[in-house]
C-alpha cells in the first residue's frame, strides 16, 4: 500500500441550513403528545474504540484499525411539558418506537428505538414558567416486530 494522497477540500453538495428553526422529534404513533420541543440534539454516529493492530514488528506507530459496526449515539430533546399528560411520557419510557428527526427544510430521518429517560428540570421560586425536562432517546436499530437489524432510514415528511 503507497502513503496517503493531500486532497483538496471540495464545494459541499448539500444546503447549509442558516436557521434550523423549527426541528421537531415525533415519537412512534404519539404524534400529538404534550411536549413542545425547545432544544433538540438528533442522533449521531460513533465507529467506537480502534482495534490495535501493532504487534512486536511495528518499529515507530502504533497501527491500528476501525471497527465494522457503527453505534448511533443517544439523541435528546429538551421539552416543555403538560404535568396533566405525563402519563403519557411515562409510557414511552423503554417501549420500542419508531423515532423520527424532522428538519426545518422537511428533510428527515426515522430510526427505531426507545425514550430512555425522562428528566425533569428543577422548578424554582421566580422561575420560568413552563415545567421543563430532557428526555433522552436511544436508538436500537432493531425491527421490534422481526428482531432484523435495520439502520436509519433518510427521506422528507
């Protein structure tokens, strides 16, 4: 194998979006739920931890590779929410659904999974108004219906 190659840095082929106002998380069939989205941080990526790869030949690197499968990162959403409705958040808490990322411009992702937590922010003497709190998601990659793996899907709503 040669050395690496420098390439120059090209045009981006996609649209930066200046104002990503409004992003919305819709969580499996509940898309009426009394949560009214203030801050949301979508899914990433992770290629998790190098494999090593050196042995007692190496003689200046350590070499090392990446491994084959991807982990989607937790996605969080921090919400103001109807104390009469929380019911409804608790049920969401380790059920399987389907979860989907919208974007300002329509664009949109859907990945199943489940809503790991819900955490309320304090509410204090002179505070704001609305009840707050983050739920955090995560995404299993998994059909609940046939056990298939099954990665992101990508499209517009």
């Amino acid at each position: 194998m040669a050395a690496p190659v420098i390439t120059n840095r090209g045009v981006p082929n996609g649209i930066k979006l200046d104002d990503p106002h409004p992003t919305f998380i819709n969580l499996g069939v509940h898309t009426t739920l009394a949560i009214w989205e203030k801050e949301v941080t979508p899914f990433g990526y992770e290629g998790g931890e190098p494999i090593m790869t050196g042995t007692m030949h190496n003689t200046r690197y350590h070499t090392k590779t990446p491994q084959d499968l991807i982990n989607m990162t937790p996605a969080s959403v921090r919400v103001a929410y109807d104390p009469s409705q929380e019911n409804d958040i608790l049920s969401l808490i380790n059920e399987p659904i389907e979860i989907s990322v919208i974007y300002a411009n329509g664009q949109a992702m859907a990945v199943w999974g489940w809503a790991r937590s819900f955490v309320k922010d304090p509410i204090s003497f002179g505070g704001p108004n609305q009840p707050t709190g983050m739920i955090t998601l995560e995404a299993s990659c998994t059909d609940p219906n046939t056990g298939e793996e099954e990665g992101p899907v990508f499209g517009e709503v």
